[in-house]
C-alpha cells in the first residue's frame, strides 16, 4: 500500500500524460491525507488502470498503416481488452482490401505471451503448430489456416489472421516496424 501511494507521489512529480490521471492521484494523497485507506487505494488503482491504457494506445503506434489499396476499419487498444487476457497491452487493427480482411494483434507484458515465450523457444512444439518462416527477418509459425504467430523480443506476441490470402498477411506482417517495437 505505501509502495503504491509512493508510486502515486512520484507520478504527481512528473508531468502526466492526462488530466485524469492526475486528478485521481490529487484524489488518491487527499484521500490518504484524510486517513481514508480504502478510498486513497481505490484511486491508486483507477489512476494505475488509466495509466495503462495510455500505454495500451501507445502500444498501437506500432501497427503500420493500411498497405497501397487497403483501408484501416477497425481498431483498438486498451486495458479492458487485456484484462481478458490476464493483463498486459492488447492493440489490434482491421484492414480491409479487395481479398478479405487482416486483424493485426500486438499482445505485451502479459502472462499468456510469458508462457507462449517457451514454445517458440522450442523450435520442435512451434513446428507442431505450423510452418516456422523467417519473415521479414522474424522467425514465424504459418498456421494450416494462414494465420501468422511471431515472438518478437521475447516480449511481444504477433499475430495475423483475417480471411485475406497468407501473402498479404506476410506484406502486412513486413510493414511492422520490429525494431521500433522492441524499444517499446
């Protein structure tokens, strides 16, 4: 408790990134100022959600923008998202062009993509998925359905589907910006 009030003192240090967030940590020190734990922890932990949306969007800057006669239909990021996954940065987008649609999803800091690490370690349970290809200088699994699967820096997990042919989901897979990412 005291590490996150400290966690929140420091936050209020630096110049937030929107006005919410620091009004709820304002919110959080009058509460604990007050004595009133329960509600000073409450706003520690919805600024903490805030906050991690933020990164969710920021997370998104790295999808690439729709490829020469395909348009960006949908997308999104965020923490609700994630928390259906047990945490972490979720951003996908929907592209749409004349041969069906690619969903792009980047998935970080999640446990999921922790446990998926090991299996695309292993070079012999990744191949029992799919086709392992090097693809835009990544190392990839091509599922029998198309879909493409990437781990990228042992942190983030790639993933292409959609209904399009594999080869523009391979041109998609190339537009990501991979050493960017990895500074993430």
């Amino acid at each position: 408790m005291i590490r996150s009030l400290c966690v929140a003192a420091l936050l209020l240090a630096v110049p937030a990134a929107a006005d919410e967030v620091e009004e709820t940590l304002e919110a959080a020190l009058e509460a604990y100022r007050a004595g009133d734990v329960a509600t000073a922890q409450a706003e520690v932990e919805f600024a903490s959600s805030l906050l991690a949306k933020l990164k969710a969007e920021g997370l998104a800057a790295y999808l690439p923008a729709p490829l020469d006669g395909w348009e960006m239909t949908e997308e999104n990021s965020g923490a609700q998202m994630a928390a259906l996954m047990g945490g972490g940065l979720v951003a996908n987008r929907t592209y749409d062009g004349a041969e069906g649609d690619v969903v792009i999803t980047l998935m970080a800091d999640n446990p999921m993509v922790a446990s998926l690490g090991a299996m695309f370690a292993n070079a012999a349970l990744a191949g029992s998925m799919g086709e392992m290809r090097r693809i835009a200088g990544q190392r990839a699994i091509v599922t029998p359905d198309g879909e493409i699967n990437a781990m990228v820096s042992n942190r983030f997990l790639v993933q292409i589907g959609g209904s399009a042919p594999v080869e523009a989901k391979e041109a998609y897979f190339g537009a990501i910006d991979f050493e960017a990412l990895s500074s993430f």
